[in-house]
C-alpha cells in the first residue's frame, strides 16, 4: 500500500513540473499571422489592420507657385519628399501627385482619381485613409475617406496647419473637382498644368478669369464647402497668390499600385 502511494506522489509531480514548464515557455502567435507588435495593434482605421504609409501631403512646397515642371514634375517631388520622410516606397507602388491636367499639345486630359492606383492608402501613421478611389471620392456613399486634419498628415507624421494655425496652410493643389477630374469649362484651373507661377494679368476687370489653380482643405474646413479636393480656386499661380488665401503650393501625394 506504501509502495502504491509513493507511485502515484512520483506521477502527480511529474506531471505537475509539465505545466510548470509549459506555462514558462513563450507561446506562438496565432495560425495565420504574427502577433501585432507593440503599440501597433490593429486599428489602422474602420476596424482593419494598420498598413504601410501611402499617402501624405507634403510638408513643405516647391517654393514656385504652381510651377512643379508639370504633373511629372510633381509626381517626382512627391517622391523625394518621401524619401526625406523616410517613407519607404511600399513595394510595386510609384509615387503620384494628386492632379489632373486639362488636354493639352496633342494629350489628352487627366484626371487626378485615375492616376493613384486602387488603394487602400494609409497615413505615415498606419491609419487608413481610404480603402479605395470609390471611397475616396465619396461616389458610393459621402465622407467614406479619412481626409481631415488629424489623419492628413505630412511625410514626418505630422499635422499641416489649418484654420486657427499661424500661417493657415490648408489649401492643397488639385486642379480637380470634387470627383477628382479635371474641372469643366475654358478657365484655367490648372495653372497651365502646373508649368505656371504667374500673377492674374494686371489692370484685368474684376472677375476675369485668369490663371490659377483649383484647391482642396485637408481640415474639411472653410471656403463654403468642406471637399477636401475642391473648394476653391487661387487667386492666381504665383508662390504669394497660393499663400495670400491661406496655403503654400502644398501637394497630396499617393502611392499608386
């Protein structure tokens, strides 16, 4: 009886110094896919994982007006400033401005939604923007974009100043409407396709049109309407017509797949 009961002492602690070791052992992540790091966690925006950075406006313009040398120009600084960020380039994706161009020497129009790839786009942060041009564009259902001055942020990560900042920065080039294409109509809403940094002819009646450029509010905020891609035009296409309305000849740039 004395020999039964040191048997079953000797099974019960070995199978105690089981759970011991295994509850000191790290645990796996999950089938499927690694444990989120730290601070990450899942809330890249609307309930899906965080995602590479995609989107960004600039922190920072050419300095020259609406000048960029044209979209290539534009899509070009796009890209540098990524790399000033860092914000590497997500893999098979290109860097493009948000813009859209009227047709010109033998080209055809451009519109902006066309020319930014599918989506979904995240801030320098995780946090997502848009999950596709639809949603970008509100075309299925209004404000299905995250464009605000919390999540518009700049390569760095940070806020761009709106209203109530000093200077006011919130007006961002487009050359588009509201459903990011080129604006209808004989006025220049491009600033000859972003080749311009000229001011509004002088001695011009008032309200003749003239050369300038069609702008967004990343805040949502001011200018009788809250697109973020088309609430006004500037007063022309100079570096101190962009500022005088409260911008700095700032660009959206998107990672296009």
């Amino acid at each position: 009886m004395r020999r039964m009961q040191h048997v079953i002492a000797a099974i019960a602690f070995a199978a105690l110094g089981t759970l011991v070791a295994f509850a000191q052992a790290p645990q796996q992540p999950p089938a499927g896919g690694a444990a989120p790091a730290a601070g990450q966690g899942r809330g890249g925006g609307r309930g899906g994982p965080a995602g590479p950075a995609s989107f960004f406006i600039t922190s920072v313009g050419k300095g020259d007006g609406a000048n960029y040398g044209g979209i290539a120009g534009a899509d070009a600084y796009c890209a540098q400033m990524a790399t000033a960020g860092p914000i590497p380039t997500p893999p098979g994706r290109t860097w493009r401005a948000y813009l859209s161009a009227t047709a010109a020497n033998g080209q055809p129009a451009v519109n902006a939604r066309d020319r930014i790839g599918a989506g979904p786009w995240y801030n320098a942060r995780g946090a997502l923007i848009a999950n596709n041009v639809a949603d970008l564009h509100g075309d299925v259902q209004r404000d299905r974009n995250s464009i605000n001055k919390t999540t518009a942020l700049n390569e760095k990560g940070l806020p761009v100043n709106g209203v109530g900042d000093t200077p006011n920065q919130h007006d961002i080039i487009t050359g588009s409407d509201s459903h990011g294409r080129v604006v209808a109509g004989a006025a220049d809403t491009t600033c000859s396709n972003y080749t311009s940094n000229a001011e509004p002819a002088a001695g011009a009646a008032p309200g003749t049109p003239g050369p300038s450029v069609m702008l967004g509010h990343h805040d949502r905020t001011g200018g009788g309407n809250t697109s973020w891609n088309s609430t006004h035009a500037s007063r022309g296409c100079s570096q101190p017509n962009l500022v005088a309305t409260g911008g700095a000849g700032l660009l959206y740039c998107f990672a296009a797949n």
